[in-house]
C-alpha cells in the first residue's frame, strides 16, 4: 500500500517537474519506465484517486488508540477504508507548513475549534462539508465553515483535599486568593483558559467574558505571580498536582476524574466556572483522502463513537442525543451535563482565532 | 605526476552540494523569511528595541547560559583534571561513567530532577524529616531549577575538550615548574593554566553555544517562568504563528554564535581550539 502510494507520489511529481520543463523529457520516461506505468495511468489514477486511508493527525498516546477504536473501527467497516494515524500534534504552525509546503499527508485534525476560525481566514483549511457532516449534532455555535466540534474538552481545576480541611475552594476567585487559600497554583502557559479564568476570578460574568478583557486577566494573574507555576502539557499539570508542587492546579477538565480514582478522592475537581473548550475536527487543504475525511468526521458525531470516546478519554460529546444517553455517574464529569450548563462558560473560537497572538504574548510577557 | 591540490575539491563536491542544498537553502529561507513576513522591511529586527518581552527574553538566555557556561566549565576542569592524573584502570571507569551519563535522554534527567529537588521529592523530605528546614527549598520550577538542569547536562560536553588539551601537556613540565621554585599555585595558574587555554575556550565555546538552543530544560524545570529564546520561538512558530518574529531571532541566534566564534578568532586559531592542529 505504501510503496503505491510512494510511487504515485514519485511519478506525480516527475509529471509535474517534467510539465513545468525542470524534468527532461528522457529521464521522465525512464522513471515511468522504472515505476511499469505509461504516463496517461499516472493521471489516470490521480483522477479516481479514492481514498485508500484516512489519516488523523492528533497527540498520540492513549488518543490514538481511543480514536481507533471509538470513530476507526466503524468507520472502516462502513467503508472499507482504514484509519492511520499521525501522532505529532497538529498545533497551527505545522498544518499551516504541510499546507503551504504542497505535501499534505494528514485528512483530519484533532485540532481546537479556534484554529478552524485561524486558518479557515488564512485558505489552510478545506470547508467541513454540511450536505454529509450534521450542524446539528454539536453544541450551537460550534459548528463552523471550516471546522466542527466533535468533543468538547476544558479547563477547571483541582485542589488538595489535606490542604484546605476548613473549607473546600469552590471557584475561580478561591483560586486566586492566596491569602484564604494559601499555596502555589498552576496554570496552563499558554494563556488559554488561564485568562477566562482570572477574569471570572475578577468578577466578570461567565456569559459575558468576551472579547477578554487582556489587561484586566493580565493584572488578575500577575498579582499572584510568585505562588504561580505554569505547565504546558496534561501530564506536566498532572504531576504538579499529584506530586504535591501545588495545593490548586489547573488541569484539562477529562483528566480530573483519573487523578480523583487515582488519588483515592484526595485531590477534588471543582467544576464550578470550568471553560469548556470545543475540540475541532478540521481538514488541511488538499488532504490526500479528499470527501473520504468528511465522511469520517460524520461518523464520529454518531452517538456511539460519541459516548466510546468519552469512556476511552473522558472527552464530553457533543452530540445532544449522545449526552442524554450518559450514565448517571458519568454525567458529573460531562462538561455540558444538564447538571454542570449552569455552572460552566464556554470558549468564544471565533475571539480566540483572531487573537491568539496578542492573547499568547500578552500572557507570556507576564509570566516570564 | 602530481596532482594539482584543487582535484580534492572534487571529492568533497557532493557533499559541499549536500550541505548547500539541505542546509544553507534553508537557513537562508529563514533570513528572508525575517526580513518578509509578514511585511518586507527590518520591521521584526526593530521589535528587538521597541519590545520589552524580546529584550528580557534575550536577557534571561544569555544570563543563564552565562552562568551554565561557567559552572560547567568549572566543574568540567575539575573532573578532566581528576580523570587525567587516575591510575589507567580509575581512569577507563571514569570515562565511561561520563560516557553513559551523554547518553542518558535529557527528559529522563530532567524528570529525575524533579524528583530528588522538587518540592516534595527525595532531598527536600529528608531535610524536612531531619528537622533541617520547616519549608522545602525551592529548588525547582524556577531559574535555579533551569542552572542545575542544564549544568548537570552540559558538564561531560565541558570534560572532553579539556580532557583532551590536558592529555597532551607533557608532565615534565610541572615538574620542571616545581623544581624551579614555583609553589603548587604558582605552577597551576602560571604553567598548567596557561597550556590548557585551548581547551578551556573550545569547552567555552560548545557549552555556551548548546545552551543558546536549549528547550526542554528551561521549560520544564522553569516551570514557565524562565522563558529563553528557544522556546519563544516554538511558540512563535507553532502557536501564535509570528513566523517574522522567530525567524529573525533564529537569525539573531546564528550571528550571534558566528560573531563569538569570530570574536574568538581574532585571539587564537579557531583549528587550535577544535583540535585541528593538535599532535
């Protein structure tokens, strides 16, 4: 399969060098020769190019497998075609490469929704397909041009049951008391969440948090700066918390239920003001398995995959039909269970893929 | 019949193209990205005056390569000096021991540190349990953290060059100090010093140069705080996609090491340094 698909690519670009004259004419025959295609086949197959695998591109780990089996297996045996993966993080910087690059090798990212608003503006991204992919199945407002929300991930944060025995934090504004609640905090350094919450810690309303107020969060986390320390992957905000470096630590909402069973209840996940955050399905432009990817991403949005996904990563579905179908222990850690809406804000994408710059660099050159 | 000189040229051809094509085109890319994106023009060189995140990034990456620099070298010295008056056997071990410890992965030990100097890890509850200390030290999770880090990981690139210079003093010399009336001192800072310059700057030169790109370190054991110019420009690459700005601190980056190898030139033969002329 592979060595198809190399030698496609090697005569594909061969036909190209040789169109645009930087290939003779001889040694383009010679490499048709060497690959046992005359050149109308090449083309030929580039036409019917159907789709012979899916690639996600996503953070590897325990998600490669959860996706493998939640969204893969379905939807290869619908479709015959197989789900691969490439594991090294489709953060904006990389797709944008593979796209201006010309070599795009991945079909589907497991990237934020704010990033389909990025790079949708910018031409990166193919258009998410409505006629196969269903607006309907996500939370209002996260399903856009260039990008859909499949799970939904977030930011709360958890405390040390030892350290506060009077008393339990119960929000943001607990969170960045240092004089009731004393202790170090951690915070994600890359400015996301970490500024919604300081602002809901300052006063602003959940529903009214943007645009942020940059300065205002800026003020709010600098003045607790020295008891501050910031990570930048889950299991960096993981060992913070477990290890005992923070008494109140910022983590991915779906990570807090493992440390909870982990740490037999001694640290707790509040989930009052906790950000949840649409993770996007997007797909870069000129992804090899073409109308194949939409279709996956349609699967994925199917109730089934919908609820394995969560009990494989605890990433709350997004589809409306799938959250009613929830056990009852699950719905807690469901960051848009009927229990948890009312208490939970959720994340602008639109606000965040036009300002991430200034946002990131604004929070850098605080923390730094 | 000899051959005219030139005709080794002719060997080293592919590889001159290799290094021109992977490696030069798109170091060059970089520069041109600097000065284009996303507006032609020294717009992101002027952000290095008009920005003060930019300048204080700078300044915690030279003040703590500075720093690694120093300790590294200092304890490279020390260790190198040891290694090379061991008995042959002492010595083997010795070098294999520093051996291993390059080939260790720079996540593990920095993972490692966290758990012998965090705030909970082996040294701080030892001295809590003493009685020592009432609060855990803050070792990490700060610019301490990054030093200890990096100086740990830094001091075998330190050891070898001078290893290497002090294996080629003959000991007569010393001798010949000693016998001359020079005290212990004397001989060290006057004769052995001097002889083990080459060595010292080559030492210098790789560890300072290593450090300017370090990432994982400072990001981890800094806890966020210490943030240096490599890790800037990841996020300014792959998050924020200020790809102007990092190139021209990528640019800033290589100048940098090309004026100090150049600064260093002007005091000896930079082959002398790396070996070239050595024995």
């Amino acid at each position: 399969m592979h060595d198809k698909q190399f030698m496609r690519e090697t005569l594909l670009q061969g036909a190209q060098a040789f169109q645009a004259g930087k290939m003779g004419r001889r040694s383009f025959l010679a490499l048709c020769g060497m690959a046992g295609f005359a050149s109308t086949s090449v083309l030929a197959g580039r036409a019917e190019a159907a789709a012979s695998e899916i690639v996600m591109w996503n953070w590897g780990g325990q998600s490669e497998e959860c996706h493998q089996s939640a969204i893969g297996v379905p939807f290869t045996k619908a479709t015959g075609v197989p789900l691969k993966f490439d594991t090294s993080g489709p953060l904006q910087g990389k797709i944008k490469d593979m796209v201006d690059s010309g070599h795009v090798t991945a079909d589907v990212c497991d990237a934020d929704l704010f990033d389909a608003v990025a790079l949708g503006k910018t031409g990166h991204l193919e258009p998410i397909d409505y006629s196969v992919v269903d607006k309907t199945k996500t939370v209002d407002g996260y399903a856009l041009e260039f990008g859909i929300s499949i799970i939904l991930y977030g930011y709360a944060f958890m405390y040390d049951t030892q350290a506060y025995p009077n008393g339990a934090p119960t929000g943001w504004a607990d969170f960045f008391d240092t004089a009731k609640f004393p202790g170090t905090r951690s915070l994600y350094k890359w400015a996301n969440g970490s500024l919604e919450a300081a602002l809901m810690a300052d006063g602003v309303e959940k529903d009214k948090l943007y645009p942020l107020d940059i300065d205002r969060a800026i003020k709010k986390i600098s003045a607790i700066k020295a008891d501050s320390i910031y990570w930048g992957s889950g299991s960096e905000a993981h060992d913070m918390i477990v290890n005992g470096e923070v008494s109140m630590g910022m983590v991915w909402q779906n990570r807090g239920r493992s440390i909870e069973t982990d740490t037999n209840g001694r640290f707790k996940l509040v989930m009052n003001q906790a950000l949840a955050m649409p993770g996007a399905y997007i797909v870069p432009k000129g992804n090899p398995g073409g109308a194949a990817a939409q279709t996956f991403i349609a699967t994925a949005q199917s109730v089934q995959s919908q609820l394995d996904l969560f009990t494989c990563l605890g990433m709350t579905p997004t589809n409306p039909e799938a959250i009613a179908k929830m056990a009852e222990g699950d719905q807690p850690y469901s960051i848009t269970s009927a229990a948890n809406m009312p208490l939970i804000a959720l994340n602008d994408p639109t606000w965040w893929g036009e300002n991430t710059d200034a946002a990131v660099n604004a929070f850098l050159a605080a923390i730094s | 019949m000899r051959l005219p000189i030139q005709s080794g040229w002719l060997l080293v051809l592919p590889f001159l193209l290799l290094v021109g094509g992977l490696f030069l085109g798109p170091i060059l890319n970089i520069l041109w990205l600097s000065v284009t994106d996303p507006t032609p023009g020294l717009g992101n060189y002027a952000q290095l005056v008009t920005s003060d995140t930019l300048g204080r990034i700078l300044w915690t990456t030279i003040r703590v390569c500075v720093i690694c620099t120093v300790f590294s070298v200092l304890f490279g010295y020390s260790i190198a000096y040891a290694m090379v008056h061991a008995a042959g056997p002492t010595q083997s071990r010795m070098l294999s021991l520093l051996l291993v410890s390059f080939w260790i992965s720079v996540l593990v030990r920095t993972f490692s540190w966290l758990m012998l100097l965090g705030r909970n890890g082996v040294v701080n509850s030892g001295l809590e349990a003493l009685g020592i200390i009432s609060q855990p030290i803050p070792f990490m999770r700060n610019e301490l953290g990054v030093l200890i880090g990096m100086i740990h990981y830094m001091v075998p690139y330190a050891v070898l060059p001078i290893l290497a210079s002090m294996q080629s003093i003959d000991g007569r010399v010393v001798q010949a100090s000693r016998s001359l009336g020079a005290t212990g001192a004397q001989t060290l800072w006057r004769v052995y010093l001097p002889l083990t310059r080459a060595g010292v700057v080559a030492a210098s030169l790789l560890v300072f140069i290593i450090n300017l790109g370090f990432y994982v370190i400072p990001a981890v054991l800094g806890g966020g705080k210490v943030l240096m110019v490599a890790e800037y420009i990841s996020v300014q690459v792959l998050v924020t996609l200020q790809w102007g700005t990092a190139a021209m601190l990528a640019a800033l980056l290589l100048f940098g090491v090309l004026t100090l190898l150049f600064i260093m030139s002007r005091f000896m033969k930079l082959s002398t340094v790396f070996g070239g002329a050595r024995t």
